[in-house]
C-alpha cells in the first residue's frame, strides 16, 4: 500500500481566502485529498490532475467555504 504523504502545501485559496492542502491517502488510503484547512473539511479523488482542479475549488466541496460565501452574499 502507498505510503501516505503531502503533495502540496497548505496555500491560501484566491477564490475563498481559506488555507487548502493536496494530500495522499491522509483520511482516505489511496484516495488523493484536498483539505480545507480554515473549516476542517475534505474531498477525495482517485487522481491527482482530478484533485489539483477540486483544491482550487473548495466552494464546490467545503461547506465551511460555502457558508461564508452565501454569508458574504455571494461574493468575496
Ligand atoms: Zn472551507
């Protein structure tokens, strides 16, 4: 099995000003995950160009993200 291991470091989101990192098989053994760092949530995928699209997205995943977006009304 794969060890688990960061691919890349935590940097701030320009859409969301929340911290995302892209990992391997942190929470989920074999999965490649972006994890919102600002709200604790995560999203899985099996690829790595799958994940590095989802980590510039976290509006599409982390409902942290998501709550303060529609907070703000909708935009930053
Ligand atoms: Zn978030």
């Amino acid at each position: 099995m794969p060890t688990p291991r960061i691919i890349s470091d935590v940097k701030k989101n320009r859409q969301t000003g929340t911290h995302i990192q892209v990992d391997f098989g942190l929470n989920e053994p074999e999965y490649y995950q972006a994890t919102c760092y600002t709200h604790g949530h995560y999203c899985n995928a099996d690829t790595l160009r799958s994940i590095r699209i989802i980590a510039t997205d976290p509006l599409g995943w982390c409902e942290g993200c998501q709550h303060q977006f529609y907070a703000a009304g909708g935009s930053f």
